[in-house]
C-alpha cells in the first residue's frame, strides 16, 4: 500500500531525530512524521492543522475524553502543594486517599493496592506478589507461572516472559525460566461472533493439563487479560474464565487478571471481573486510572494476600521488598482521584455500558467489506482483522494505521487487527464518524 503523507509546515525530519521511538518503525516514521500537536474531547490535531477522531482513545487510556480541565487543575493543585514525597518508609494523603476510593470500586474482598507507575510494572509487581505469597505460605516450590499463546503483558522482563506474541520476545530471548502457556481463545468457527463465543470453554482446561503435567503444587499464578486487547480483541468463550477460577481454587493457584486495557469501564462495568462475575486473586491496571494524564499504574490483591505476606515477616521489618522511585506519586494520586471523580460524576461507566449495543452493531457493519476477515467485540472495544497481505503478515496493517490517519482517524493496529476503543464520552455521531472512516479506508485496498 503506498501512503502519501501531507507536507510538513513546520517539522523537519533533522528535528525528530533524536528521539529514538517505542514501538515505531523509526526510519519510517521520520520520513513522513504523524504527529499530534492539540487533543480535545474525542479530537485531536495533527502538524498540517487537520482534525482527526480518536478511534482508540490514545492507547485505550483517555476513557473520559481528551483535555479534561478537571485533571490538569488537580495536579497543578498537587504540583504546588507537594511535588514528591520519597515513597519508602514516608507516605502523603493522596496515596491512601487514592487507594481507598480505588477499593470502593473493586470486586469484594480486594482491598490493598500497591502503586506502579505503568501496565508493565504492574505486571512485574504482580509476579513478585505471587513470588512472595507462596513462599509466606511455605510453598516456595511453586516457580511455574501459566499464561496464553497472543498473550500481552508489556514489556518489562516478567511481561515479556509471559509474552505469547512472538514480536514481544524474539528479540529478547533471556526471559524467565518456568512460564507454560495455554491456547488463546480464537476459533475461526467463531468468526463475526459478536461478545462470547457459545463454544470454547474446554480451552481452560490447558490449566488442568499443565496441572497434570508439572503438579499443580508447582504452579504459582495464572495470568490471562479477560478480553486479550493488544492482540486483537480476543473474548473469552461462555464458562472460561468462570472454569480457570474453578481450577485455580483446586490447586491452591493465585488467579491474576491483567486488567491493564478492560480495566475502569471498557465493558460497561468498573472492571471485566465485574462484567465475567469472576473474581481474581489479583487484578492489575494502569491506563484509563489517570484518563492518560499521567504515568500510573496499580496491583489490587485480595485481603488474604496482602495479610499473608505481610503477617509473615518479623515485627517492624519490611515485609515486601519491592517499590519504585515514582511509587504513589502525589501528582499521578491527585490525577488519579480527579479522573475517579469524573467517573463517577458523569456515569461513565453507565455510558460505556448503553453505547456497547451501538458501538458493536456499528462495528459489524463493516462485515461486508472483501478485505475483512473477522470482526470482535464486546463493550466498547472492538477488532477488525484484515486478511493479511501474501507472505506479508502485518504489513496491510500497517500500512491501513497510516492511510487512516490521513484520511482523518486514529485506531491502534496491532499486526492485521484495528483496535477501537472509543472514550466513553462518545456519542452515536462519533462512532458514526469513526466506523465512516474505516470503511473508507478499507475500501481503498
């Protein structure tokens, strides 16, 4: 696919060089920069002036909508009252205030959050819990770890050992030792399937198998994103989820859900293990807990946890040793109380939830189009994958990311698959606007 960038007015690729990229074919790029200089509720506005709809709210993070005033004068508040407080053996109010409205919304019986500052520490954290849990309990002989084939958990080491996208790890092959991996759920019987698959529930009996295999005494955690996002929107059949909780309670298994993307009201309830009525033992999160204002990320546990851990160390010692510099920070604390508010304040969650019949039949509308070989959804996230290009898997994709932005729209490709994910903020006019823009660009091809 040939893509023709508009001219720069005011950028030169001299200037951009510098800036060694994440995840961006960088040489690319700089040849024909996309960049964004102003956001506004659902816009944003690239170098030339031109208006663009976020189709994925930045990185499925802005749920509550771009430039929101609201945030930017908590921090700023924050900002001049107290800067930084170093996180170890100190504390400020916003952090405990931060975790107490955090625990109002979480499923029951997960009251102690620690504080990260991104999905991918979240992740790293979540694995020392489950280290250090194990062992409080006497049970140091449980190393293994289980995730899933397609599975993304960023890109911290721990993250990337329980990576099953190839990309994530190839080039990183010293990962952690003792990680097994169940299938995903994807079934191309399944296609064009809108929310959960009737069939496919027998997949989580992988976990029973590895069980089997290794012993379930062995097996520390499970880790599985409810809705596998980054992959491509990968829902989980009727009775998955619901059947790894049964096994994990067998074996004596912390079940984590990575709730990083479905996290704070992406299927129209505080959290996924809301909407599955499935409860882990861990759940972490980042994204849409400051609307992308601020780098945040946190690790909810359930109260037998936290006490675990915590009761098995000596008097007044340190019972978990593990932290960042930017643990709790109070400006990401007063940005995430802010967007909490807004939450709560204009029912968002309630929003997304009556915009998911709409959104999905929106997105299935597209089903016609010849280059379309699958369509998933379920809330307000949504994929459309394309049939890939001849021996050039991912580069339609690519190419599609590029063509739709310059025809005036932002949707996150990963591979062959667009990612939509709106902000909940959107009205029926917007996903109008975005699923519009889609079509059009992918009946170029």
């Amino acid at each position: 696919m040939n893509v023709v960038a508009k001219p720069l007015e005011k950028f030169v690729t001299n200037s951009l060089e510098q800036h060694w990229m994440p995840f961006t074919a960088n040489r690319e790029f700089k040849d024909a920069p996309r960049l964004i200089t102003k956001s506004e509720g659902m816009y944003l506005w690239n170098q030339n002036g031109d208006r663009l709809i976020d189709g994925s709210s930045g990185l499925f993070n802005v749920a509550a909508g771009h430039g929101r005033r609201e945030i930017a004068d908590a921090v700023y508040a924050q900002m001049l009252q107290n800067d930084y407080t170093a996180p170890f053996q100190l504390g400020q109010p916003t952090s405990f205030a931060l975790a107490s409205k955090l625990t109002g919304i979480l499923p029951d019986a997960l009251n102690h959050v620690f504080f990260t500052n991104s999905g991918s520490e979240s992740i790293d954290t979540a694995l020392k819990i489950a280290m250090s849990y194990h062992r409080a309990r006497g049970d140091g002989q449980r190393i293994r770890f289980v995730s899933r084939e397609r599975a993304y958990h960023g890109v911290n080491m721990g993250g990337v050992s329980l990576a099953g996208m190839v990309k994530n790890r190839e080039t990183f092959p010293a990962v952690m030792p003792n990680v097994v991996m169940m299938r995903h759920t994807w079934d191309p019987d399944n296609c064009f399937t809108k929310g959960q698959a009737e069939r496919g529930a027998k997949l989580a009996d992988d976990l029973q198998r590895h069980c089997e295999t290794y012993g379930g005494s062995t097996i520390a955690a499970v880790f599985v994103e409810p809705v596998a996002g980054s992959t491509g929107t990968l829902v989980p059949p009727k009775g998955y989820l619901q059947r790894l909780r049964q096994i994990c309670d067998q074996h004596g298994i912390l079940l984590v859900f990575d709730e990083v993307i479905t996290g704070f009201g992406r299927l129209g309830t505080p959290f996924a293990a809301h909407a599955f009525d499935v409860v882990p033992d861990i759940i972490t999160m980042a994204k849409a807990l400051t609307n992308g204002a601020i780098p945040m990320g946190a690790v909810a546990v359930r109260d037998e946890v936290y006490e675990t851990v915590t009761e098995a160390a000596p008097e007044d010692a340190i019972e978990f040793f593990h932290g960042y510099t930017y643990s709790a920070h109070p400006a990401a604390c007063a940005a995430g109380l802010a967007t909490l508010q807004i939450y709560e304040d204009e029912g968002l969650f309630e929003r997304s939830a009556q915009m998911s019949e709409y959104f999905l039949d929106a997105m299935w509308s597209l089903k016609d189009i010849p280059v379309v070989r699958d369509l998933r959804g379920i809330g307000m996230m949504a994929a459309v994958e394309v049939f890939p290009e001849e021996g050039k898997p991912g580069t339609r994709g690519n190419g599609l990311q590029k063509s739709l932005f310059w025809n005036g729209c932002h949707v996150k490709w990963t591979g062959d698959s667009a990612i939509v994910a709106p902000s909940f903020i959107a009205v029926k006019q917007h996903i109008d606007e975005i699923v519009d823009c889609l079509r059009r660009t992918l009946e170029e091809i």
